[in-house]
C-alpha cells in the first residue's frame, strides 16, 4: 500500500494492517483465545481499524477491562462510553430492575423512564434547549440534526471541519472529514463544504484560529445558502482545543449568516471534559446538541439530540421513527448515567483528575524528546510523538511501539492521526490506577527514545 493512502487511514485509530498488529496476534499462546480470534475472523465482516482484533474479553469492571485468561487492561479507549467506568452497580440494579417490568415501548406509546430522561437532561442545559429526540446511535443522531437542520433552514447545504467525525452511516460520512470512511462509497451526500479546522499544532492554520475564522466566513458568505455548521466542539480523536474566542467568534458568525449550529458532543459530553457538555467551556449554545456514547453508562446504546422550543414546529414530518425511539432501558440507563454524575460529584473529581494529569503530562514532555506536543483537559489527552521537535515529522513507527509495549503490560488506548496516544480513562479511575497507568506509560516512552 503507498505511504500517501496508509497515511489517510491512520485517522480515526491505530490501523490494523502494521506489522505490529501481525506480531501482536502471533504472541498469544492461549489456546481458547486463539480458538476465539479464529471463530470472530471467520464469522465476523471484516473492516478496518478493528480486525484482527486484539484480545478476547471476558469481563469488566471500573476502569478495567479483562481478557478470557485473567489479563487486565485499564481501558483508555473505552470507546468512549466508559464515563461511569464499567458495570457501575447502580446502574447494573436500575436496567435489571426495568428489565422485570417495560422492556420496550411501542410506537405512538410512551413511558415514564424516557420522560424522565428528558426532563432531565433539559433541566442541565441553557435557555431553550428543552426538546428531545432519542434514538439507538450517534450516527443517526446527526443524521436526525441533519434533517431538522434542512427543515429549519430550508438550506441543504452543510460546512464541517476537515478530519471531524460525525459517525459510520452514510449521511454522517458524507459530512465528516475523514478520507478513509469515505474510501469506495462516492457519490457523497451533495451541499457539503469542508474548511481546515483550527489546530495549536502543525496544520495550514496552526496556531492562527483568526485565518480558520476567516476561511470560514469566507465560505458562508460565497455560499449564500448554508443551512448548518456541524463541528466537534473539542476535536475527541487527536485531542484539539479551540480557544474561547474562536467558538465566540464562530457562533456568532453563524447567527450573522443564519447558520444552524450543530455541535456533536457524542464522545466528549457528561463530563469527559470537566463540565457536563463540552460548549460550557466556551460560554456560547449549539442550536442543535448531539449527544450518545456515553450516554448508555457503557452498557446500553444510547443516543440523542437537544434542540431549542422553537423548532418543534415540524409535527407533520418524521425526524428519527427510530424502532427504539423511546426505548425504557436506554432511557432508564441514560437518566441512571445523569443522576450518577451529579450524585458522585464526578465533575468535580475530574477537574481535580485534570490539573494532575497535566503536571504529569508536562513532565513527560520535559524528559521525552519524543513528545512533540501535549494537550487536554479534564480525561481527555492527547501526546503527539515526532521524530524531531523542529519538523515535527510524525513518529508513527514509535507510536505503534508505544501502544504495544503499553497493551503488553496492562495499558490499552488507541493511536490516533498516526502518532498521537489518545488518553481518554472512565471518568471514575482512581488516582491510583491512574498513576498505575502513567507509570506503564513512561517505561514505554523510554523505551521508544532509547
């Protein structure tokens, strides 16, 4: 495969195509385990990013995962749905005592857990945000603000950022900014518009958000008919934080233009980053929030979107009509995930959890010339390796290195863009574990720079 296509794959995670990943799967030994990754590789579709896969799990618990043999791993992936950590008791006892009452709730019929939810939900965020939509996954949460963005606009045309991800589904690709998701599957959903997003390091805006303001500006005033701006209000795959300015700014160029403003929240809301949504940082409001992941407390698939009181005008056209709509486990196991946060003060242990985690980080940039760049907050970090701190050429041959020396002693996370280590633990982690993890992590990185 040509370096220039390899390098448009190592986007969304590490990729499965590296020798690393051939060397991995020929290290285990266990003979159920490989019995298990020969049956999933025979049943199973194989796709990138995910297949071989790794390991064979058998359980999870807190900030662990566990394999078949016994192995442990504390999961800094998690794939983001591990807020509350894993098999958090309460929420464990509140969907098994659902279970024994409503499972499922029929269309045109509703139930007290999904309105609970909503309550909620609308209940922690701003102003009018008030109107709930469920339904089963991210994707097809903005596939939904999508839609209502067209319906309040009458615009179909959509601006989101180069390398953002909205989601697998066609509609969520067509939108996304991720060359590897859209790889055999033109013709594209038409009217979208891409701009480079706003970056602190490398990138043709690095560290000048004014030019990507610009650019943006740029691109809704030639349009002319921009119905929506859908964006990642912090950029979850390789960690990037814009400034506050730039959202202000941003924001206020989408009310200029008659802009709806979609922001997807699916894996960094409920407090990955310190507060419970992600915009709070910015002082400013989305027109339409896309929320999921997490949102089943790592258990069950949750999703949705929040948008204001006055667009509940369309009650003559079908949004979502998802079967699970208004599903009483996923809303019992979302409201569980809310009242969870709130009750265990989670916010405030992970700002505590923050400032620690970029002492730590800080001092690893200081000893390791690897590490070209580190940047986060609340527990989601990003460290990006380079081979020279002046070039910044990636080290994605010491990037893979890193994450398999990790997974070899107990650590698992993903590499993402090639060379950046996405640190993302349950919410819950002690600081044990996470001393535990970062200990792990540094005998890594010093064996890579040696």
């Amino acid at each position: 495969m040509k370096q220039d296509k390899l390098q448009n794959k190592r986007t969304e995670g590490d990729i499965n195509l590296t020798a690393a990943r051939k060397e991995w799967h020929e290290s285990i030994t266990d003979p159920k385990t490989l019995k298990l990754l020969e049956k999933d590789a025979r049943f199973f579709f194989h796709q990138a990013l995910s297949t071989p896969c790794l390991d064979v799990l058998g359980n999870c618990n807190g900030a662990h995962i566990e394999n078949i043999s016994g192995k442990r791993y504390l999961d800094f992936h998690g794939n983001n749905v591990h807020q509350l950590g894993f098999s958090h008791p309460k929420l464990v006892k509140r969907l098994t005592e659902q279970l024994q009452g409503l499972s499922f709730s029929t269309r045109r019929y509703t139930n007290e857990p999904a309105i609970k939810f909503a309550e909620k939900l609308s209940s922690l965020l701003p102003s009018d945000l008030n109107r709930v939509l469920m339904t089963p996954n991210g994707s097809s949460a903005i596939g939904i603000a999508l839609k209502l963005a067209r319906a309040i606009t009458g615009k179909f045309k959509v601006v989101s950022f180069w390398d953002s991800f909205h989601g697998a589904s066609l509609d969520a690709i067509s939108v996304g900014g991720e060359a590897v998701f859209r790889e055999y599957m033109g013709p594209m959903m038409p009217g979208v518009e891409r701009v480079p997003p706003p970056v602190t390091y490398r990138g043709i805006f690095e560290g000048n958000e004014a030019k990507c303001l610009e650019h943006l500006e740029y691109v809704f005033a030639k349009e002319g008919d921009i119905g929506a701006f859908v964006a990642e209000t912090v950029r979850n795959t390789d960690v990037q934080l814009p400034s506050v300015g730039f959202w202000k700014e941003a924001r206020a160029l989408c009310d200029k233009y008659g802009v709806v403003l979609i922001l997807d929240e699916i894996p960094i809301a409920l407090g990955r980053t310190g507060k419970m949504f992600a915009f709070e940082h910015y002082d400013i409001e989305p027109d339409i929030l896309c929320l999921g992941k997490g949102l089943g407390g790592g258990i069950f698939p949750q999703a949705c979107i929040v948008t204001r009181d006055r667009y509940n005008t369309f009650p003559d056209i079908s949004l979502g009509h998802y079967t699970h709509e208004k599903s009483p486990l996923g809303a019992m196991a979302a409201l569980t995930t809310l009242e969870i946060i709130e009750d265990e003060k989670i916010l405030h242990k992970v700002a505590g959890d923050s400032l620690n985690m970029c002492t730590s980080m800080t001092i690893l940039k200081e000893k390791y010339e690897l590490i070209g760049d580190i940047r986060g907050r609340g527990l989601l970090w990003g460290v990006e390796l380079v081979t020279d701190r002046e070039t910044k050429e990636k080290a994605v041959q010491q990037a893979e290195q890193v994450m398999y020396e990790c997974l070899k002693n107990g650590l698992s996370f993903k590499v993402s863009a090639g060379n950046v280590l996405q640190l993302a633990p349950a919410l819950t982690i002690s600081r044990k574990e996470l001393k535990e993890a970062l200990i792990i992590l540094e005998n890594a990185l010093e064996s890579a720079s040696n």
